[in-house]
C-alpha cells in the first residue's frame, strides 16, 4: 500500500483538498481541486499537478436555506 496524506482546507461554502503520495522518498502531489458554492450550487474540480483537468461536475439549482441541516 502507498503511503498518502490527504490536506482539506474546509471554508464557509468551500471545500479544498490535495493528495500527496510518496514517491521515491518524498511526498509528490499527485491530485488537487475543490468543491464551491456548497449550499447553492455545488461544483466539483480535480486537477492533476501539471493543472490538467482530470474530473468537473456540477450540481445545478439552491439545495437549501444556505444553512446547515442538522
């Protein structure tokens, strides 16, 4: 199994994230991107290190209040 470490940086509407793999000794990124606009219309967006789109989708139309259901 390859060893990883996964960074999420969680905003009020937004979600960011990166994964690192190890690689010959070192960390390498292998995989960023985000999810916006969470409680409205939510996108998501994977992008490989070079910044190639690997992955888009979107969910159309408001999900909600624009508060947190519990």
């Amino acid at each position: 199994m390859a060893e990883a470490i996964v960074v999420l940086n969680a905003g009020s509407s937004s979600l960011k994230f990166s994964l690192f793999a190890r690689r010959d000794g070192r960390l390498a990124p292998v995989v960023r991107g985000n999810v916006e606009n969470l409680y409205t219309a939510p996108r998501f967006v994977g992008k490989d290190p070079s910044g190639m789109l690997l992955e888009e989708h979107a969910w159309g139309g408001a999900r909600g209040s624009g508060t947190m259901e519990r």
